[in-house]
C-alpha cells in the first residue's frame, strides 16, 4: 500500500486519484477487508499484539484471494472475510465484541449484492454466532431486509444458524474495557483496539481515550464477473445503551453496494448513520461523476468531519479500483487482488 497522509490507497489507486482504466474484463478479482479504524500508534502496540493483527489479516485475505481466484461470487467471499473476522476475538464483532452498558452483547450485522441490490441485516441480536451469516439469511429467506432483537435471532436459528450462549461473546479484555469505560468521566467509549485493550486490562483505573478505535469489521468484493458485494458486522460500541444500533447494519450507512461501488464503514456510527455515509459515495460517483478515490475523499475527510464522524471505510468500484482510508490514526486494513499477495496495514504511514 502506498503511504499517504491520512490513508491508505492501493497502488491500483495511488494518490493521483484515477479510477483504474483497464477494461473491467482485464481487471482482477479483488477484496478489501477492515477490522476497525481509531488511534492506533506504534508507541501504545505491542510487537506481538500488532503481529497477531497483521497475521490474522493476511490470513484472511489470503483465503478470500483462492476464493476470488476459483470465480467465488462476490457475496460470498465478503461474507466469508466477515465471518472469519467475527471468529477472531481481537476485533470487535462476533467473538469478542464489546459489552453494553449491561454486560451484555448486542450485535449488528449487515450483507449487500451489488448487481441485485438484495439486502440483509440483523441488529440487536445476542445469541446467533456469526451475525454476519443470520443478515444472508435475512436477505435469501425472510422476505424481509432487516430483522431486530430476539425475534431476529430466533429466525437465524431456524435457519439452522448456530445458537451460542450469550457469554460466549466476551473476553476478559472487553469486560476490563467496559469497566473502564464506565469509570471515565464520560461514560460511552467507541472502542477496541491493540493498546487500548492492553491498557484496559492492565490498568482498569485508568481512563479511556475515546478517540481510540472503532472495531466494526468489513469486507467489499468485486468478483471475476465484475459483481460487486459489501459486508459489515459489529459489536457496536463499549458501553452503548441497551438497544442502541449504528451504522454498521443500516444500509447506505456502514454498508452498501450497487452494480457501481461496495462499501463497508467503520467509526462514530451515529455520524455515518447522519450522513448515510456508504451510499453518498455512490450518490458522488453516480450523480457527480466522481471517480472512487474523489468520493472516498471527500466522505471521509470533508463530510463526516462535519458531523463529527471519525473513522473509515474500504470501497471497491465496477473498474476494480480500491480504497481504503480513514481519518483517524489508524485502521487494520489490508486488501488482495487474484493471484496476489495481500497487502495489510494498520497505521496511517503505510
Ligand atoms: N460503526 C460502529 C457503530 O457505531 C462502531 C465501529 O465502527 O466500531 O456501531
């Protein structure tokens, strides 16, 4: 990935801002994953948490790589980043969420196929183990585009989605996060990253920066076919209010894709939610003839910042371009093309 100030961009879409001219037939599949933007720095990451990070990621992206080259469809290698990513404990969707203020966990997920523009989500849901995988099954079998709370969970099960207890979910790191959390003058924390776990569970007393990180985690695709697809799944915040859901499963907020573009978001839900974030992408492609980096550009660096939205997002385009980018300090990112070797970074100089 190329360095740049305050992003990541893919040498595909390096900072001259083009969208990739090939023809889309000679245009490789490729995927685009995130575990999360907030401040992450060198200074506060252990050696071994950072490469537990970048590990994690490289693995996945290399499994969605022999996906992406065997003509996978788009929906399914998004879907299946997002569910490996839920699998790992250190971000913050499936295992190893983070608690609301109750001590529970309630999870958002949403899913998106470009070309059909069929839709599923799930919010509030605290007892299917891969939410990610229950919004699929909203979207091919309810009828419906999104489910919430119990009943949700419930159609997830009848689905033959696998059922957890609702502790399964935790981690000792989360629960000392929470408590710090609750300790800090300011009560909410958007959070979860290397450091800031680290120092929840080092020294619990100690206060939470609340700009720290974000730890939805994402997945946008475009496949051999050109089809485009985008995932996104969440824990939401640390001490969020029961009941509370971001942007992660509402669409054209923290996910969506059309035949144009994919994206998958992270941050200050609430912001992205106000400016329908993912979808002003499109709206920019579409209606202002923006190129995908001008319209990630903007989105994340001159409109969520009026909102006050901090975070990022990853977008793939129909031309096969990528960006990933954010306006925090950091972001666990990394992206693959087929027959590539995956590119991973987590800090705003890679
Ligand atoms: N966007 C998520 C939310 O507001 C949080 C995150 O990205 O970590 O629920």
């Amino acid at each position: 990935m190329s360095a740049h100030p305050s992003s990541a961009a893919p040498s595909r879409h390096a900072s001259s801002g083009g969208a990739a001219g090939s023809p889309s037939e000679a245009v490789k599949p490729v995927l685009a994953i995130h575990g999360g933007a907030g401040t992450i720095l060198r200074s506060r990451m252990s050696g071994v948490m950072e490469a537990a990070y970048r590990a994690e990621l490289a693995k996945i992206l290399a499994d969605g790589e022999r996906q992406l080259a065997r003509g996978d469809a788009a929906l399914d290698v998004a879907i299946e980043a997002v569910r490996r990513l839920e699998e790992c404990e250190l971000f913050n969707a499936g295992k190893g969420a983070v608690y609301t203020a109750d001590e529970r966990h309630e999870l958002d997920a949403s899913v998106m196929d470009g070309p059909t523009r069929r839709a599923g989500a799930v919010a509030g849901v605290t007892r299917v183990r891969n939410p990610v995988l229950a919004a699929r099954a909203v979207m091919e079998h309810s009828g419906h585009v999104m489910l919430i709370g119990p009943a949700a969970d419930t159609f997830a099960f009848e689905q033959q989605l696998e059922r957890v207890e609702p502790g399964w979910f935790g981690t000792p790191q989360r629960l000392a996060q929470l408590r710090v959390a609750q300790a800090s003058a300011s009560g909410q924390v958007l959070d979860h990253d290397g450091q800031t776990l680290a120092a929840a569970a080092a020294t619990p007393e100690a206060p939470l920066d609340e700009r720290t990180k974000f730890g939805t985690v994402g997945a946008v695709v475009r496949d051999a076919q050109g089809r485009l697809a985008a995932a996104t799944s969440t824990g939401g915040m640390t001490n969020k209010r029961s009941g509370r859901v971001g942007d992660s499963p509402i669409l054209g907020a923290g996910c969506y894709a059309d035949a144009r573009v994919a994206v998958s978001c992270t941050g200050t839900g609430e912001a992205f939610m106000r400016l329908a974030a993912a979808h002003e992408i499109s709206a920019l492609m579409r209606l202002a003839g923006q190129p995908l980096e001008a319209a990630c550009r903007r989105v994340v660096f001159e409109e969520l910042p009026v909102v006050g939205g901090e975070g990022g997002l990853i977008a793939v385009d129909d031309q096969g371009g990528v960006w990933l980018g954010f306006n925090t300090e950091g972001m666990y990112r990394g992206w693959v093309e087929a027959g590539g070797t995956p590119a991973v970074g987590i800090y705003k100089d890679e």
